[in-house]
C-alpha cells in the first residue's frame, strides 16, 4: 500500500509499504481522511521532542487524526466491526498498569501513540491498524471529513469541560488555530460568551469571517471579567498571561504547547485562587464530540481549507499553502487519491 513517510528532517514521500494484518484484538481501517496538524509538521521539521528524547525515530509514518471504514479484523473481534464507520483514540495504553487500569491509558509510560510514539504507524496511509478498543463508531450523520475532525475536536471539548463555565459565562481562548477555534465553537455551543485573541491578521480575520464577533489582538483586547482562560496557543508569553487575565477563583486550562520553556509566576495562581488544568489527548472526549457534530451543534467543517493527495503531503508540511485556501487552519489527506 502507499504511504507517507518521514525519514529525516525535510526528507519525506511517498512509499510502498506492506500493508497491516491484523493481530489479535485488532481492527485495519481503510482511511478515508487524515488530518495534517502541527505536531506533524514538528516531525517534518526535526523539532518534535520525542525524537531528542528517544520515544520516536525516523523512519516515521505520520497521521492520528483520522476517519475510515473497517476492512480486516483480528482475532476474536467481532465480525460485525467488519464495514463499520469508525474514527479512534491516538493514544494506546499497555493496558496492564495502574493508569490503564484507572481509565488513564493516555499516560501510560509504556503508551504508544500511533502516528507519533513508540513506532506505531499513523494514518497517512490507505490503511490503518488500531486495536478495537480504541475505535469510536461514527453514525451516518458525520462523514469522514468530520470524523477525522474528531480527535482535535475530542482535545477542544476536554479543554471546554475543564474550564467548569456556566451558560452565559464568558471564555477567552489563546490562539485561534484548529484546536482554539474549535473550543471557541463547542464553548459557543455550551452557551459561553466566546472571545479569541489571536496574532494577527489572517487569524483574526478568518475567525470573524466564521462568525466569532469578539475577537482581539493583545492590544485590542478588552478589560473584561475572563471566568475561563483557555490558552490554545504555543506562544511561550501566553501561558503566564491567562493566568494575569483569568477571574480569580475560575480555571485555566493548557492544552497548546511552545516550543520553548513557558514562564509562568505560581504566585500568580495562588494569590488569585486559581486552578490550572492540563490536558492531553482526545482520549474521553471522542464519543462526547461525535454526539455534537452529529446533532449539528457544532460544524467545524470551515476549518477545513483544502483536501489534498499523499503526493502533497510533504509540500503542506514544508508551509506552502495555495492562495485559494484561505485562512481556513486545517488541511486534510484522502491517502486514496
């Protein structure tokens, strides 16, 4: 089968590779859609941490958003998976130890995390494999273009809850990018006050044209009551200037990463009450954001600027992007084309 592979620093394309078998307890999936995001880039360009610290390594086979059809099952699965819609969980718990075992597979020490961790291959391929029990069935009602929206979707509802807003509450989300923009959404669907700041113009300018009226550079931004923060950003300032803006008592939440050490003032945190939540991973969030996008509450397909063939992949990597896509933040592969 084809698929995309890594195996430098600007090195990348487009490979024969032997197709997955399934082994026991597992699924393939025919990918349908795969989406490119910044840790993918990060991979691309050398810069990711995983492989300074050994938990990944070229060759890599990129891809963990992603949407598809069940074409092979494994040993004592049931058939029925066979033609199902699904999309699925990034991270692969060893599912033995005390975090697996307490429902936090996502931080298992021994966790692989396909498409980035420890080997297992990603999604920008025409098939995948992923063990059942991280597979989330999709109902006819999210395609695949919304089901590989699922996983960043699943990372932004965690984001969403963990702020602990009440309806007409007001949230103030660092960075609108993918994950940014879709937390402004499901927060707008939870019946927040939703404001953005972002860097520039392209960003900002694209968020107003999705309908986000509130939204501010860092010189515009208006001195409200913040009763969540959620900084979606990886600018390395913004960490420290959520917990300046925050409503003392209420929550910030981390779920962008820099690329460079944060500094962030605890005294900040405590003389103000506040609570600093961290999240990674869609992992809990996947069944919560199907049930939204199949009901309509929130539609995140504008995020989505263009679908593109593996042949392209490494162009998009490298930040080339067609004048015709616009602002939109999110590029998505059909790896049959």
């Amino acid at each position: 089968m084809r698929a995309f592979v890594i195996t430098g620093p600007g090195k990348a394309g487009v490979q024969d590779v032997a197709p997955p078998v399934p082994r026991p307890g597992e699924v393939v999936v025919g990918v349908e859609r795969a989406g490119v995001c910044g840790t993918d880039v990060e991979f691309f360009t050398g810069e990711m941490s995983y492989l300074h610290s050994g938990q990944a390594r070229y060759p890599i086979r990129i891809g963990h958003e992603w949407a598809g059809t069940v074409t092979a099952v494994g040993a004592e699965i049931d058939p029925s998976w066979l033609g199902r819609r699904v999309t699925g969980d990034t991270m692969l718990g060893c599912g033995h130890c005390d975090r697996c075992r307490g429902g936090r597979q996502h931080l298992c020490a021994d966790r692989h995390e396909i498409g980035i961790r420890n080997g297992w291959p990603g999604a920008l391929a025409e098939q995948l494999p992923v063990p059942v029990t991280a597979v989330q069935a999709l109902p006819d009602s999210v395609d695949a273009a919304l089901g590989a929206l699922v996983e960043p979707g699943g990372n932004a509802l965690r984001a969403v809850l963990g702020a602990g807003l009440r309806p007409g509450e007001r949230l103030l989300v660092l960075g609108p990018g993918a994950i940014g923009l879709l937390a402004a959404m499901i927060g707008a669907a939870q019946g927040a006050e939703v404001h953005l700041l972002g860097p520039g113009a392209t960003s900002i300018d694209f968020a107003r044209s999705i309908g986000f009226g509130n939204v501010w550079t860092r010189d515009t931004l208006p001195d409200l009551r913040y009763d969540a923060v959620i900084d979606a950003s990886n600018a390395a300032a913004l960490p420290a200037l959520a917990a300046d803006l925050v409503e003392p008592g209420r929550r910030i939440v981390y779920i962008g990463l820099a690329g460079r050490p944060s500094r962030l003032d605890t005294r900040t945190l405590v003389l103000k009450d506040v609570t600093a939540v961290g999240v990674l991973s869609a992992s809990g969030g996947l069944a919560g954001t199907v049930r939204l996008y199949a009901s309509g509450a929130v539609d995140p397909r504008p995020l989505i600027a263009a679908t593109v063939g593996l042949d392209e992949v490494a162009a998009v990597l490298a930040g080339e992007r067609r004048p015709e896509w616009g602002g939109a933040p999110k590029i998505h592969v059909d790896p049959r084309c």
